[in-house]
C-alpha cells in the first residue's frame, strides 16, 4: 500500500481481517503517541488499578488485567477513539509534523 511518498505496510493478517469488513486504515506515522489510545487512555488506567499490587503468577497478572478490562465502559472507548479521529485529523492537516 502507499500513501505519498510512504511505503505503509501491514501484517498479511491484519489485511486478511480488515479487508472483507471493509475497514479503512490509516497511516499511523511513527512515535505519535497523541494518536494511540492505549497510550494515552487505557494503559494508564490500567496501571492506576494495578499499581502496587504482587502477583504469583503471569496468570494472575493476565486476570487482573481482564477484569480491569471488563470495568472499562463502553462509551470510555467511544470518547478515545474520537479523540484518537480529532488528533488524526489535526495532524493531517498539519502534514504530519508533531504538535503540542
């Protein structure tokens, strides 16, 4: 895939999946950590209800984490990924270049 002058390229995978749903992909430019939502909403959160905490096992550390998932509400998402849309949308304007 291009996108300008950008080789974009993506897992066979990912294409595999996204294709047939007829989900539009974006270029993401590299170290733009204002357009990850993980980043920026869900990993801090996550490391709050965590943060202290021992655990015996990688597997117990995999069920604290899901269950933390479960407590996330749906509209929480929503209002990241439109966040995730209006940062994209500035930084396109602004033709990639990082902004504060």
């Amino acid at each position: 895939m291009m996108h300008g002058t950008i080789n974009i390229k993506k897992p066979a995978s990912v294409c595999q999946f996204l294709l047939p749903k007829k989900i539009t992909t974006l270029y993401h430019p590299p170290y733009s950590p204002d357009l990850s939502p993980p980043d920026y909403f869900l990993l801090p959160k996550l490391k709050m209800k965590i943060k202290g905490l021992h655990f015996a096992d990688v597997a117990d550390i995999q069920e604290a984490v899901t269950d933390e998932l479960k407590k996330v509400q749906k509209e929480e998402f929503l209002v990241a990924f439109q966040k995730t849309h209006d940062r994209a949308k500035v930084r396109v304007y602004a033709n990639g270049a990082f902004l504060e």
